[in-house]
C-alpha cells in the first residue's frame, strides 16, 4: 500500500527540524553525558573548595585535633588487633590438647505400643467324642433333607 501524501504536508514535515540527537549514536551520547557529569562535578568541588577556605583559626585547630584524636584511635585499634593476634598464637602453640572424652551412644527411643491386636484362631483338635457327635448332627440334616424331598 502507497500512502500519497500531499504537498503541503511534505513541506511542512521538511521545515521541521530533525531530533537533536538523531545524527548521534548511543556512544557519542553517553560520552556527552558523563562530560556533563563531570564538569557538574568540578564545579561542585571549586564551590566547596572555596567554601572551606574561609575558616577561622579556631576552627582549624579544632579540625587538627578532631584528625589527631581519628589517628590516635586508628594506631589503638591495629595495635588491639596485634595485641589479641599474638594471644591467640600463643594460646594455641601452649596450650595443651586434652585426650576427647567418650562418647556415649544415644539412648534410643522406646518404641510406641500399637494398639492393635492380632486376633489368632487356634483350631482345637476333635476329640473322638466332639466327632461322633458332629457325625450324629451331621446324620440328622440329611434325615430332615431326605424327609423334606
């Protein structure tokens, strides 16, 4: 599909100027950016500069000792640090390795009853008279089957 355009467009469109970074690519953009960030960067630094050169005499002793006193505590702690380090090398090199004790084993857990019971069957042994008697029974059904015919 074409799309036709008139005149008067095309011109107008033409008369408007292109994006200011539309020639640039991406490298030279960043590269503007951090120019940016830098010079924003400097001039902070100068103003500052400046702002602490105007500092009367008994603020800089009082900065002298606040940096004297950071030192002085810095020198405290590494020298704490040596301090304990040398204790630990010593205490370790001296000091004797007692035998480990024994272990006991672990009591182990008592097992938890289950509730349930088997049932068991036991079959008895006949008798000779349990038999005849169930002969007896048996001899009776098939009288009343008989009968019943």
């Amino acid at each position: 599909m074409t799309e036709f355009v008139s005149e008067s467009d095309a011109q107008i469109w033409e008369s408007k100027p292109a994006h200011p970074n539309q020639d640039k690519n991406t490298y030279d953009i960043l590269q503007e950016n951090a120019q940016k960030k830098e010079e924003e960067e400097n001039q902070r630094r100068k103003t500052q500069f400046q702002a602490n050169r105007v500092v009367g005499e008994d603020d800089l002793e009082f900065y002298w000792k606040a940096e004297a006193d950071e030192k002085e505590k810095r020198q405290q702690h590494k020298q704490e640090i040596q301090d304990f380090l040398k204790e630990r090398e010593t205490a370790t090199t001296t000091t004797e390795v007692e035998p480990a004790a024994i272990i006991a084993p672990k009591p182990q857990k008592k097992r938890k009853k289950s509730s349930f019971v088997p049932t068991v069957i036991v079959k008895k042994k006949k008798t000779e008279d349990q038999g005849k008697e169930e002969e007896k029974e048996q001899e009776k059904e098939k009288e009343k089957e008989e009968k019943g015919k």
